[in-house]
C-alpha cells in the first residue's frame, strides 16, 4: 500500500517546515501535516480512517508528550501507521530503543534527506 499521508511531529517548526517542503515539492500527490504538539497529532491519528496508509515523522525529543511516549500510545492504535524516528540524538542507545516498536520502520538523523524520503515513499 502507498503512502497516502506523512505527519511530522515536532516541536521546531522550522525542522516541520523544511520536511514538509520537501515532500511537498517532490510528491505533491501525498497529504502533509505538522504537529508541534504530540498529543494533538495522536488525536488526529485516532480519527484517522483505518484504511489509510500513513507515515509518521516523530522526533524524541519534545515538551509535554515525547517521542517515546507517543510511541507508547501510538502502538495501541489499531491503523496502518508506519513510524520513522527523525532525531538529532547521535546516541545508540535511542536508535536501539526505537527498534525495539515493531512499527518503527526507520531511525535518520535530522534533516532528513530526499533519498531517505524516497526510501519510506518508494
């Protein structure tokens, strides 16, 4: 199944808007959204149709809800949601906690680049 929608989460909406850019420019087909908050993005992914195939860009780092919090609630939604880590952390110790989500599907560095989009898109 295609990805049909990316959510990029976190807090720097400069980081937001430099990836959102990029897949709007290169795949402008595919719906994006910004969340600088996880708590409003794990609310509009629970209202989210079951059939839709989407990508979640989830920073760790962030107030109120972090990533691995999110991932925590995320997991118990039953959707078709794949998530890629998009970190500044270097530590291995994070990309190695991530991997233990089955529905982590990637780990990159911030920012991301066209190619590693390409990867999760196809």
């Amino acid at each position: 199944m295609k990805v049909e929608n990316i959510l990029f989460i976190d807090d720097d909406p400069i980081v937001n808007f430099i990836h959102k850019s990029l897949v709007e420019i290169n795949y402008p087909h595919i719906k994006t959204q910004n969340f600088l908050w996880a708590r409003d993005a794990i609310e509009h992914l629970s209202k989210q149709p079951p059939m839709s195939k989407t990508a979640v860009f989830l920073d760790i780092n962030m107030p109120d809800i972090d990533g691995w919090e999110t991932l925590q609630t995320l997991k118990n939604l039953s959707k078709n949601i794949d998530i890629y880590i998009i970190t500044a952390s270097l530590y291995d110790t994070d990309k190695i906690k991530a991997n233990g989500f089955d529905m982590v599907k990637g780990y990159f560095i911030k920012p991301f680049k066209k190619n590693q989009l390409q990867e999760v898109i196809g």
